[in-house]
C-alpha cells in the first residue's frame, strides 16, 4: 500500500483537532503537516508542524505537496469582531489555501462548511459558507468533498454560553430520540472527523457533499 500524505488547516479547532489525531493513528498517512499560527504542543514522528501566518501562506507553500487537504478553518463574529474580518477567515483564507494546494499538486480538498449553507442565504453565516463552497467548485482538483455539519458538539477550549446550553439540549434530544431527531440538530465533531477521514480513504473522485445525516450514518 503506497502510503499518503496530508495537510490539515485549523487543528486547533473542535473538527480540525480530531482529525489531526485520526491522521496521525491512520495506517494510510505516512506523514502529516499541520497548519497552525503557534505551536500544537503535540510529539509525533508523523507530525511536521507548519508555524505560518495565513496572510502570507505563499511562504510555507512548499509544504503543500501532499495527497489530501482537511481544512477546518473557521471563526465566530464574536471572536472576528467584524464580518469582514470573518469573510477573510472563513472564505479567503479557506480559498487561498485550496488554490496554492492545487497548484502544488493536491488531489483531495476536503472542507468542513455548514449546514443551510447558501450563497443566496439573507443570512450572513450560511451566504458566506454558500459562497465558500462555490469558490471551491471552481478549482478542479480530482476530489472535493464538502461536509455540512449542524451544530457540532464537543468540549470546545474557549466559552461560549449559547452553544452550550444548545449542546446539552440536542445532547439529550439525541438521548430521548434514539439518534433519529439529534442527528439533524447536532453532531459529535469526532463523527465529522472520522467521517472526513474515512472519505479521504476512499479515494472517490469528483464533488460530493454531505448532510449531517450521512455522516452519522457513515460513522456508525
């Protein structure tokens, strides 16, 4: 088995930090380069940490080289402080990283997007998440695969009061219902992690996208 190799944006993140630790224990990577803006304080012989600034990804583009691409950049408003700030975040970060991959030689962009996203969306959280997904259409690498999580549920680093209290309510709606009801308002992030990385290990090619249902089921 010829062994891959991959480049993960935004482990720091709830997803991006599965996946990174899935990357790692996979049998299919036989190395790792993990964008982050400060060290990840993780030990692996896999792990090649990439320190960059993402407004000057074109010095790091070297390390672009690879297989697979799992990009799980994103921020909230709160943290941004502007929507344009989280435009250059969320979209132009997410894009520029997807054009200098492809140019690099990538095959596989897979990028954790939102549920309800919608280029048309009056709302400016699903219209940015549409928009993103159609900036990455455009670029033709052999495999696009987009995942459209609702609300993700894990233990973030940071507080924030309304996710919380929304967590522990779809938590214990997924408990009453058996999973039928919680599925479509919440999903573990380590589900859309494996769920990423067993799509990686796949090896489909073209564009597909999928629904926080089909994650779950794919995982189960």
């Amino acid at each position: 088995m010829n062994k891959k190799t991959a480049l993960i944006a935004g482990a720091t993140g709830l997803v991006g930090n599965e996946v990174l630790h899935l990357l790692l224990e996979s049998s299919y990577y036989k190395k790792v380069y993990a964008l982050a803006r400060r060290p990840l304080g993780i030990d692996h012989p896999k792990l090649i940490e990439v320190i960059c600034d993402f407004e000057k990804l074109e010095e790091v583009e070297n390390y672009f080289a690879v297989d697979d691409v799992f990009c799980a950049l994103g921020t909230t408003i709160k943290k941004a402080k502007t929507k344009e700030a989280m435009y250059r975040i969320d979209v132009d970060y997410t894009v520029n990283l997807a054009v200098k991959a492809k140019e690099k030689g990538a095959k596989h962009y897979l990028i954790v997007s939102s549920m309800n996203a919608n280029k048309n969306s009056l709302l400016f959280y699903p219209k940015i998440k549409g928009e993103l997904e159609e900036k990455l259409k455009a670029i033709p690498f052999e495999a696009l695969s987009i995942f459209q999580p609702s609300l993700l549920l894990g233990d973030r680093k940071e507080f924030r009061l309304l996710e919380n209290i929304g967590i522990k309510v779809v938590r214990t709606l997924t408990r009453i219902s058996g999973n039928k009801s919680g599925s479509r308002l919440g999903i573990e992030a380590k589900t859309v992690a494996a769920a990423m990385v067993k799509v990686a290990d796949s090896e489909q090619k073209g564009i597909h996208t999928y629904s926080t249902a089909q994650m779950v089921d794919m995982v189960r």
